[in-house]
C-alpha cells in the first residue's frame, strides 16, 4: 500500500475490496446455519456454538456477531483435522483469556491464549462438552443484568447536529468507553427493507411526524429484525447515534441495536 504506482494502488484496492464482500457473503451465510431461537431457550451464561466445515478464518467475526446479538460472551468452534479450533469474543464481567488459560492448565484445552476480550484456542471433541460446563461454571456467580443498559431516553426531535457533535466530545469510542445507547419510546418502523440479504434499513417516525433514517445490522432471523420488518404498532428502541458518510455528503443515522421488550420498561 506503500506503493507510488497509482494504477497498482488502484488494483489493490479493488482486490481488497472484492475480497471483503466475499468475506462478507461467506459470513452471512455462516450466521445463517444457526438457530437463534434454540441458543436463546438454552440460557446459558457462556455461549459455545461448534459447526463443522467453518471457515476457521471466520469463527472470530461469527463469534462477535453471536456476542453482539445475546450480549454474552461466545465461543465458536469448528473441526481442523483430529482436534477442533476455536475462537471467543466476551464482554467485560468475562476475562475469557484467563479462564483460557486456567482451562489449558486443567488438561481440558490443548492450547490457546488470549485477553479478557478475545481468545483463541485448540481442544479434542470428546473435551468440548467439558469446556462447555467448565466456562459456566467460571462465569461470576452474582447477578448481572445483561441487557442493554441505555444511557437515558431521548426524543427524536433531540436527535440532531447539535447534539451529535456534543457527543463526539467524548470519543474516541471504544471498549472502555462505549458509544452511549439511547432509548426511543412510542416510534414506528416505516419502509423497511431487506438490503444485500444481511441488514435493515428504514425510517423512525416520531408520534409527532419527524422522520430519521435508520439501518440495524442484525442478523435477519431474529426477534428484533423480524419486529423491524413486520411490526406495524408503536415500538421502543435502543439505538445509537451515528454520521453516514456516503459520495462526501454526511447526514445523521441511527443505528437500532436492541428492541426494549414491555416486561423490561420498568
């Protein structure tokens, strides 16, 4: 990329470029062999997910999408020759490196390592249900609430330039410090649409008319896209708030990231 030959930088790009959308394709389709229903009912504190003939270069994005999705943290597992490879993405009560390496030492892992919020590692099938109950059985015994905690609610109307250019005050974001969420009560869904079979885009109506552009970037088979896309009444959303930078023109959007379900409004 350091290269000073403009039609071979050119080149590049466009490689890079292609090579991410076929990234993106193999993930959608990955994401899709899972049953999201099934892991939900399961209630686990830990998620481990193991399919066979997965892109072992993949099993990192697929286990933060499951992450991002169940706020928990998740191990995805798939088979490399006799023994299987995994890949783990954890949130912040979770130090997933050192139980990693807690594992290794207790004969249950064959290798691995990593940092409280990622990690990699090797384990035989017959130890996999093993592991399975060892992370459970290491995840922290008080109470958490794993929902998503929004920062406060806020109108529609409050959305704007402004304010969003007060809240990059507080950049750069990032895993200790997480852009803030906010929740929008009493709000409709108009003109949902399914976009590249991998996200919603639409528009939030406010009671009072205003209109916001909106895109959510989960996985199609879940209880908040299926809301999105199908759901005509008045709905609470925790959203963030973010610039689209599109052909050098910027315009504020949201991005939807949970639905607040009633049995949670108190």
């Amino acid at each position: 990329m350091i290269t000073k030959d403009d039609k071979k930088k050119e080149k590049i790009i466009k490689e890079l470029l292609l090579l991410n959308e076929k990234r993106k394709i193999i993930e959608s389709n990955i994401l899709t062999k899972f049953d999201y229903s099934k892991i939900r009912k399961l209630k686990d504190n830990v998620i481990i997910l193991c399919e066979n003939n997965l892109n072992e270069g993949l099993i990192g994005i697929i286990a933060s999408r499951i992450k991002e999705y169940f706020n928990k943290p998740c191990a995805v597992l798939t088979n490399s020759g006799t023994i299987y490879k995994g890949s783990a993405r954890s949130t912040q009560e979770f130090n997933f490196g050192a139980i990693i390496k807690k594992a290794i030492d207790l004969d249950i892992l064959v290798s691995g390592g990593g940092h409280n919020l990622a990690a990699g590692f090797t384990i035989k099938k017959e130890k996999i249900s093993i592991f399975k109950n060892f992370l459970n059985s290491m995840y922290p015994n008080k109470s958490l609430n794993l929902k998503r905690k929004f920062l406060s609610k806020i109108s529609v109307h409050a959305m704007n330039d402004k304010f969003f250019n007060e809240l990059k005050q507080c950049s750069p974001f990032g895993s200790e410090n997480n852009n803030p969420l906010f929740l929008i009560e009493n709000i409709k869904i108009i003109k949902p649409s399914i976009q590249k079979d991998r996200y919603i885009s639409c528009y939030i109506k406010s009671k009072s008319g205003k209109l916001l552009s909106a895109v959510c970037f989960e996985i199609l088979d879940t209880l908040l896209s299926q809301n999105l896309l199908n759901n005509k009444n008045e709905i609470d959303l925790i959203v963030q708030l973010k610039e689209n930078n599109w052909n050098n023109r910027k315009k504020l959007q949201l991005i939807i990231v949970d639905l607040l379900e009633i049995s949670n409004k108190a």
